[in-house]
C-alpha cells in the first residue's frame, strides 16, 4: 500500500515539474495589437450589405426568444 502511494505521489509530482519548464515551445508571440495571422476571407463578405441584412434575417429567425 504504501509503495503504490509513493508511486502515486512521485507521479503528480513528476507532472507538476515538467509543466514548469523554460524549454522553447511550439507556440508563436506576437506584438499586443497586432494580429500576424492568416488573411480572413470572410471580413470582405461582412462589408457587403446584402450579406450584412441576410446574417440579420437569419438571427432574427432563431433569436427572437432573447
């Protein structure tokens, strides 16, 4: 019994530590402000008006109870 808690604890121990490591990560940092990220094809759609009054007709018909 009591090897199986020692097992247990040095377990969680091990994860906990490894969690807290300064190994470079996959993980890219950007400026604050500034989105580096791909293009979104959908915000040219979002300026055309009939797109803007089809979305509104579309939560008008499902959000009416809010």
């Amino acid at each position: 019994m009591r090897s199986i808690m020692f097992a247990a604890l040095a377990a969680a121990l091990g994860s906990v530590i490894s969690g807290c490591t300064d190994y470079p990560s996959s993980a890219q940092l950007h400026a604050p402000g500034q989105y580096s990220g791909k293009t979104d094809p959908l915000v040219k759609k979002a300026a055309d008006a009939a797109h803007a009054e089809a979305l509104a007709k579309r939560f008008a018909l499902v959000q009416t109870d809010r």
